[in-house]
C-alpha cells in the first residue's frame, strides 16, 4: 500500500464502473466507449467521456452493439429514437477504431 510523506496509508482511488448496453456487463469506465446524445440531438462517439449530454456506454465490440440494437437498449438509456444510419455509422466507427460523428 502506498504511503504519504507524513508515513500514513494513502486511500485506494475508486474506480469508477459503468455497464455496457450490449452485454450487460459491468466493466471500469475508461474501457468502455461513451455513445452521447448532446444538447442539439445529435448522436455521437465521445472517446473522451467529457462531453455534454446525455451518454450511454459500450463495450468496443462490434457484437456488443449488435446486442443493444436488438433489445433497443440506446433508445432508452438515449431518451430518443436512434435511426438505422447511426448504428451503422457506430458499427463502421468501432470495426475501424475511429471516434467522432455519428450522425
């Protein structure tokens, strides 16, 4: 365990667990990709995690997204409709790596 200069014991640093929509499963944050419906309703890749609006998360598999599309779980988590065009816009993004626009 790591030590202050003062010799007492420094506090873990919690880390913060979010669920993927496709399999459900709890996994730390920075592992998952954020899926966000800003401001304007626009639905985007937010790689950093920082943007504004309302998100929901993602494992970077493409078989992940295939499962949230089925159950429709972004239309709900999103509080919108999410049209075709996206989620293949999404598939194509997490296949090649890419992040950004997914209108």
């Amino acid at each position: 365990m790591a030590k202050s200069a003062g010799g007492t014991p420094l506090p873990k640093k919690k880390i913060p667990l979010r669920m993927c929509s496709g399999c459900m499963e709890h996994k730390p944050k920075k592992e998952l990709v954020r899926v966000v419906r800003t401001p304007e309703g626009e639905l985007l890749l937010d790689p950093t995690g920082k943007r504004n609006g309302r998100g929901a998360y993602l494992c970077p598999n493409p078989e992940c997204l295939k499962k949230a599309r089925r159950a429709k779980r972004f239309e709900r988590a999103l509080e919108c409709p999410v049209p075709e065009e996206v989620y293949e816009r999404l598939l194509m993004q997490l296949g090649n790596g890419e992040d950004g626009d997914a209108r």
